[in-house]
C-alpha cells in the first residue's frame, strides 16, 4: 500500500514519522517546507504539489488545520479529488466540521474514490508513540484496508460504521466535553485557591478520586501547576473546537447550554494574546476573573 501524508503541523509530524519509521516509505507533502525538511532527512518522500502525491499512492491521509485547508486541498482543481486514482482512499485526521466532511465525501464519490473519516484522540506526544485513539467511519473494506495503518498510529479503535460523518460527530463531541470537563476544573481550581487550599490537594482529589483518566490527569495537572506552556491544543484550536461543536449542534437543531462559558473564556484569553498557549487558559480567565490573577 502506497500511503502519502498531507499536513505537518505537529500532530501530523509525529503520525508521518510513525508511519515512516514502520513501513520504511511515505510520501509527504506541506505548503511549508521547512515543515518537511525533518522527514525528507529521515527518509521520506517529500512532492512538489497535492497533485504528485495524490498520483503515486493508494491512500493520503490528511491532517489539516481547519476546515477551508481540507476544502482547498480536496476541491481545488489540483486537489485529492481531482488526482486520486478512481477507488483510492482519503483518510481525514484532522478535525473538521460535518458540513465540509459532507461536501467532501460527496465530491469522493462522484470520482469513484473513498472517504474514510478516522479522526484521533490524543495528543502530539502520545501519536509520537503509536498510542493515539482512533476512530475510522467509511466503507467496511476501506477501513479494513487502513488497519495496518490503524495498528502503527494508535492502540485504541473506535469503528463508528460506515457513514464517514459519524466519526466526525464523535470527535466533536469529544472536545465538545473535554473542553466543558477543562472549563469545569478550572472553576473548581479557583474555588479552592480562594480558600488557600493547595492546587495539588485538590488535582489528587479529582485524578485519585472523581475522574481516574488521561484528561483529567493531563489538564488538572496543567491547571494546578499553572502550566500554559505545555502545549496539546492551542487556544485557537479550542475555539475552533466551539465553533465546530456550534455548526454541529445547529444542523442537528440543539443547544449546548455548557458551551458558552468556556467559549468566552478563550475569546478572552485570545484577545489577551494568550491565542498560542495551551487551551487550558480558559482556566486561567476564571482564575483571573476570581481575583487569583
């Protein structure tokens, strides 16, 4: 299977250097080439436009900012859908919006090509080590196809059916929560700060006590030690994450009571200049408008 990668930003580097590392090969490419330049020196393929890659492989996959970068590099006229060989496989990574995946998957078919949606759970420094979740939506001998992929990126599945649009609503809805369970710690954090209680009393109570998982031991920790550095997903990733949840939850024709608060909190600490930290600042802005700050 001839794989390419489109889009090294640092979770697609970490996931372009596993795949290179296991199978030997891979083609890459990046409208920034010193993006590129690590896995050229490594090995890799580096091609001149999304059109070359597209030719000489089987499956790209694509991990891609936001939404209008996959449009452009799917839609355009040199575009995966207008250079992909008739039954080759887009495998989209990064998060998107439903109706870009829609407008997308549609325009696969009309080609005679495969969308499979397998959007990842994780951060950069667990997808560097294979240990990614992984959550593939398409046809059934598609994904079959893309296990071997699947075994060298992470080492939990989630098959959400066939519908690529499935595993787009799960990875929404996911930093939909997570982004409510940061807003939340962040609230409980300044509580008991402004009763001098010790950050660290309070991060073993919830991580030993209430949530004994990755997000809350990843984020609690971060909150507790004030780390914004540490970085997972920026601030401008988390607002794109509430937007994304927004268009979802408006073409579903629902509401998200929870999403306001921590929305704001990242306009804030955006407006601030804090748009590079880690979206954990939203934290931060409760701390601040609670006089900790």
């Amino acid at each position: 299977m001839r794989v390419g990668f489109l889009g090294l930003g640092r979770m697609g580097s970490a996931m372009a250097s596993r795949l290179l590392a296991a199978q030997g090969s891979l083609a890459v490419y990046d409208l920034d080439p010193r993006q590129t330049a690590r896995l050229a020196a490594a090995g890799a393929t580096v091609q001149p436009s999304i059109r070359e890659l597209a030719a000489g492989c089987d499956v790209v996959i694509s991990m891609l900012p936001n939404d209008e970068s996959l449009r452009v590099a799917t839609l355009g006229p040199d575009g995966l859908a207008a250079a992909l060989a008739t039954s080759a496989i887009h495998m989209v990574s990064g998060t998107h919006g439903v109706q870009v995946i829609d407008d997308i998957a549609q325009a696969h078919r009309a080609a005679g090509q495969v969308l499979v949606t397998c959007h990842v759970l994780g951060r950069p420094e667990l997808a560097a080590t294979g240990k990614l979740g992984l959550v593939p939506a398409g046809p059934r001998a598609a994904v079959d196809a893309l296990r071997p992929l699947f075994a060298i990126l992470g080492e939990r599945v989630f098959e959400a059916g066939e519908n690529p649009l499935s595993s787009t609503a799960i990875k929404i809805a996911n930093n939909y929560v997570l982004g409510c369970a940061i807003e939340a710690i962040g609230e409980g954090m300044a509580l008991v700060r402004k009763y001098g209680v010790d950050p660290q009393v309070f991060y073993r109570v919830m991580v030993e006590g209430l949530f004994d998982c990755t997000a809350y031991r990843g984020y609690a920790d971060i909150i507790a030690k004030r780390d914004w550095g540490r970085i997972g997903a920026t601030a401008v990733i988390g607002l794109k994450d509430a937007a994304l949840s927004q268009e979802a939850a408006h073409k579903a024709g629902i509401s998200l009571p929870s999403l306001p608060p921590w929305q704001v909190h990242l306009e804030r600490a955006i407006a601030r200049g804090e748009a590079n930290l880690d979206w954990s600042v939203m934290a931060r802005e409760q701390f601040r408008a609670s006089g900790l700050e």
